[in-house]
C-alpha cells in the first residue's frame, strides 16, 4: 500500500461535498412536497375511493405517512453525517489503523476493514430501525414483533453477512491485487456469479431462516389459482404461505427464485385480507412481471451498472486525487472498495427518478397482464383494500412520487385499470 502525504481539500472534496449536501437539501425540499400533499388531502377521501375507505382510515394512512417522514428526515441527516465521518472526519482510516496493527496479511486487513464498515454502520443506524418498528409500526398498529424476536432477527443477519461477505469481499480483493489491469472483468464475473446463487438459493435457504413457509392448502384457492398458472405457462416449485403475521400486519405477495427454483409466496395477513378472485389478480399481476421479463431485465441493467461500476473502481483506485478529496492518506485495494461503496450513492443520486420510472412502467405493463388474464374489477378491489389495510397514502406529491415510488400511486393506478373492467 502507499502512503499519500495529507493533501488540503482538493476540487474534489467539493464536488462530493457539494453533491451530498445539496442531495440532502433536494431529499428535504421532497418531503416538505410530500408533507404538505398529505396534510391538504388529508381531510376529503379521493372521490375515486370514498366508497371504500372511510375517512378514519384515510386519515390514519396520512398520519402514518407523515410519521414515516419524521424518521426519513432523521435518517436523511444521520446518513451524511455518518458519511462525513467515515471519509473527512477520519474514521475509516482510523479503522484501518487498527486492523494494520493486528498483523494479519494485508488481505485480510483489507476483508477486516470492508466487513467492519458495514458491521459498525448497521450497528449505528439500529436506533432508527428500533424507533421505526417500535415506535412507528407499533403506533398504527402494525408491528407483531417483540424486541427479542427483533434483536434475534438481526443477530441472525448478523451472521448472514459475515458468512456471505467475507469470502465475497476476500475474492473481490484478492483480484484487485493478483489479476492485473483488467481485475475489474474477473470481479464483476464473480459478482455475477455471486448474485445468481444468491437470487437461487433465497427461497429455499434464505428466506426460511427468518419465516416458516407452508404449502398452500386451501383446495378450493389453490385450484382456482393453478389454473391461473396453467393459463399463464408458469411453473414453480409451489405455492406458500409465508407467516409474515409473526412480525408485521402489512400484506404482500410475491415470486423469487428463477428457474425450476422459483416459489409464488404469500403473505398470511394478505390471504385474510382478500377475496379468492381479488388474490387470484394479484397473483395475476405478479405473474405479469415474469411474462414480461422484468425479472431477468432488472438483472441485465444491474449487471449492466455492476461492470460499469467496477470499471470506474479500476481507474479511482490508481487516482491519488481520489483518495485525498476524500480526506484519505493510504491509498490501497482495501480502502478504494471501501471508499467507492460508501460515496457512490452521493454520485448516482440523479438517476433515482429514472429507475423510479422504470419500475412504475413494470407496474403498468404487469397491471394490463393481470387484466387479460383475471378480472381488472378484482385487482382494482384488492388493491384498495391493500392501500387501506397498509395504510397507503391516496395523494401523495407528483414530484415526491416520481422521485421515489416505485409503483405508481394508487389514483393513477386505479384510473389506467378502470377501463379494462369487463362490462
């Protein structure tokens, strides 16, 4: 490794200050959007609503909403000053201080380094998950966890990531420093690798470790919604009920895996809350995202971004200005990976609305899907009694929402599917 001589602040220290800064103001200048939409609102039901969701209930989601924006503006702030102490403020290279002193070969100084930035932020940013379930999803009526259950839950994440990272971040490494130029190729290879294994080995290795999947045995259902399956050419490895119920009342619905390893997976509360057609739509819909590929284009764009972003890695890492603007002496493998992983976010900020978007179309295109192979009328149902039982808000701000949301937002939503009821 070399050792830098301390450089003052250079041009780019203020690009990143700059762009961390003013990504945090334009983050506060959304909610102030959002909290202002959802307190107008809050008072009058949508009219395209008013029928099935009382105004208690619509109240409650604005309440909620707004609850959850307390805990972002904490968070947002939280963030970038845990960022500024890691880069300007010293900390990592502190850290890397330490695990210099422990005499162990340099790449597992490095792997030390790595796993104990990412150890000691989940560690500081635990607080805010306590508040959210314990205050927050505990105030509305939505957590089912106790503390030991939470506490459980995260040692057992914990050890998940240090089985699974360790080797992954001692490759990626050791390739930075044996591979030659072109490491960047061979990491981004071992990445992908990675990130298939993980996405075939969630459902059956995973996702158990947190929840208790069993087989759906509602006959009745569970043939309605085969025939759905059979109509859609979708075969899985079955159909589960996920006991989600053991920590949270929200509902959901989903399908992971790929290949002969995918599983359709629900939610307990989500078959309590929905009637046979309203949840054979919403399987509908999820199936909709397969037939359209947006699974295995997801992975493609990431794939895509990955390489990118390791081919950017390959050249910071030789930068010496790179280093300095960030407030680091020692310039080495273990501290360009360390420093890229944390100041990324801050750089690709911009792309956020775009990713949104895509995400949002994926949506739609899944909607119509499920329209033309279940009943819109039953989506449209079961998507309001999502929103109320969830507690989504019904008006949130364009802007925010653009930004932000992933789906679309809920009036949007119900006004594409209206016209495709069958009369």
């Amino acid at each position: 490794m070399l050792k830098l001589p301390l450089i003052p602040m250079n041009l780019f220290t203020w690009i990143f200050l700059t762009l961390l800064v003013g990504g945090a103001l334009l983050e506060y200048w959304l909610l102030w959007r959002q909290v202002n939409s959802v307190r107008s609102h809050r008072d009058l039901v949508p009219a395209a609503f008013a029928e099935r969701i009382t105004l208690a209930q619509h109240q409650k989601a604005a309440d909620y909403t707004l609850a959850q924006i307390q805990v972002e503006r904490i968070t947002i702030l939280f963030n970038a000053v845990l960022l500024l102490g890691w880069t300007l403020g010293g900390g990592l290279e502190a850290l890397h201080d330490l695990w210099q002193r422990t005499g162990w070969p340099e790449l597992w100084q490095g792997a030390g380094l790595l796993i104990s930035v990412l150890g000691i932020s989940t560690l500081l940013e635990l607080p805010i998950s306590i508040w959210r379930t314990f205050g927050i999803e505990e105030r509305f009526g939505f957590n089912r966890s106790n503390i030991r259950q939470f506490l459980s839950d995260q040692l057992l994440q914990l050890g998940l990531m240090l089985v699974i990272s360790i080797p992954l971040v001692a490759s990626i490494l050791w390739l930075m420093g044996q591979a030659g130029s072109l490491w960047w190729l061979e990491a981004w290879l071992v990445w992908m690798l990675f990130t298939l294994s993980i996405t075939w080995a969630y459902p059956t290795l995973i996702a158990p470790l947190f929840n208790k999947f069993s087989p759906l045995d509602e006959q009745q259902l569970r043939n309605r919604l085969e025939a759905l399956l059979q109509r859609c050419g979708f075969h899985s490895r079955g159909m589960f009920v996920m006991d989600g119920s053991k920590r949270s009342a929200h509902g959901n619905a989903y399908f992971s895996g790929f290949g002969r390893n995918k599983r359709i997976v629900f939610f307990d509360t989500l078959l309590e809350q929905l009637a046979p057609d309203e949840i054979e739509a919403v399987l509908a819909h999820e199936l909709g995202h397969f037939k359209h590929h947006h699974v295995l284009k997801g992975m493609l764009l990431m794939a895509v971004i990955s390489l990118l972003g390791l081919a950017l890695l390959g050249w910071l890492r030789q930068q010496a200005w790179f280093f300095a603007g960030l407030g680091i002496s020692v310039q080495s493998d273990a501290m360009a990976l360390s420093l890229f992983l944390l100041v990324i976010p801050v750089f690709t900020t911009v792309f956020t609305p775009i990713f949104s978007a895509l995400s949002r179309r994926h949506e739609f295109e899944a909607d119509d899907y499920a329209a033309s192979q279940a009943s819109a009328e039953a989506l449209i149902s079961g998507l309001v009694k999502m929103y109320r039982d969830n507690a989504s808000t019904l008006t949130p701000d364009p802007l925010y929402s653009a930004f932000h949301h992933s789906h679309p937002p809920a009036a949007v939503r119900i006004a594409h599917l209206s016209p495709k009821i069958k009369r």
